[in-house]
C-alpha cells in the first residue's frame, strides 16, 4: 500500500466495526477486530504488542504524532497550516 496503511485501517475499522492501531517501530496502521490485526495483507497477527491504540498515540508521543499527521495522514507538507484552519 506504500504509506496507505492508515486509510486502509480506518476503511476496515468503518466496515468491521474495529479500531485503528499503530505500532511506531514498524510505522505501520492496523484495524483490530476483537483479537485480531488486520491489514491489507488479512490477518497479520493475534498478539497487540508493539502496537498502540491510534486514539491513545498523541498523549504517547505528541511530536511523532504530528509527524504521522502530516506525512501518513494528510499526506502534506502543508499541515501546519491545515491544522491551524480547523
């Protein structure tokens, strides 16, 4: 999906009914549906270590977060800016 993880996971959670996670060593989204992690691929794995719910990753890491934002999320250099309009 080259950078495309993180729609992907909120598609997934949307049609699931799932949430989205990260893990922040492999910069990688996924959607968890009661046990499992599912990405592009299907079911990666069963086990959430290493990955941290997406709504929680901000108080985690605020700067990283921003980061995230602005090159996985928006895909922008302009962020700054589209934050500071909302």
């Amino acid at each position: 999906m080259n950078g495309y993880c993180y729609h992907f996971a909120v598609m997934l959670s949307d049609m699931l009914g799932g949430e989205v996670w990260y893990n922040p060593i492999d910069n990688h989204f996924v959607c968890k549906v009661g046990d499992d992690l599912y990405d592009a691929k299907g079911i990666i794995q069963t086990n959430t270590s290493g990955y941290i719910r997406w709504s929680d990753y901000k108080e985690e890491d605020s700067l990283h977060f921003a980061r995230i934002m602005r090159d996985c999320v928006y895909k922008c250099k302009d962020f700054q800016k589209i934050a500071e309009e909302k």
